[in-house]
C-alpha cells in the first residue's frame, strides 16, 4: 500500500515508547513522503495492532489487526484495511489514544477485509 521505497517507521510494542516511530511518521508526512508503521494496542483476548501505511500520492490507509476477532474462540486472524480521507496531525492539547499514529482522519472510508 505505501509503494516502493516507503520508509519503514518502526513497531510500537503495547508497552513501548511511541516517540521514535511516531517522529519518523510525522517528518514523512510532512514531507508527504510514503512511509509506513505499526502501532500495537491492548488487547482483552487476542493480538491486536493498528498500521498506518501513506503512499507518494498520499493517499493514507490504516490497517487493523486481530489475532482472534472471535474473543478466545481461534477463529483466526483478520487484517481490515480502512481508508483515511483527509488526514492531519493530531492538534496540539487533543488526547490521542494510546496505540493510535499520529495522524488522525476527517472521514474514514468503509473496511475491506484483506486477509482472513
């Protein structure tokens, strides 16, 4: 989704420190340039991680992971892809979830489930 060539920006582990991924992202998405990451997230019963991936036309996806939508039951893993219209940096003094990039989306389109 990000092309060739996109900078990888790192993995954020659910327990680990955000700042260098999260400058890498925004330094490429300010310089519109493709890059992509990942952000894991707490999960109840399953893995569970966001990704955010922006292409050189900017275009700007984000996938979700899920190790086990089904709560514990092993009905496999899912990765949605969810496209991002608009998007921006965070605004100063707004809270950003923990496990989120930091760019967020004035819409977002509808889910494709790419891997199942």
């Amino acid at each position: 989704m990000a092309g060739t060539g996109a900078r990888d920006c790192g993995h954020v582990s659910v327990t680990g420190d955000p700042t260098p991924t999260d400058n890498c992202v925004l330094l490429a998405f300010k310089a519109s340039t493709a890059f992509f990451a990942r952000y894991d997230r707490p999960g109840t019963d399953s893995r569970v991680a966001l990704g955010i991936a922006r292409n050189s036309a900017g275009q700007t996806t984000y996938f979700h992971y899920d190790s086990d939508p089904c709560g514990g039951s092993s009905c496999g893993a899912i990765i949605d892809s969810i496209g991002c219209d608009g998007p921006s940096l965070w605004p100063d003094g707004e809270t950003r979830p923990r496990g989120d990039p930091p760019i967020k989306c004035s819409a977002y389109k509808a889910n494709a489930r790419i891997c199942q």
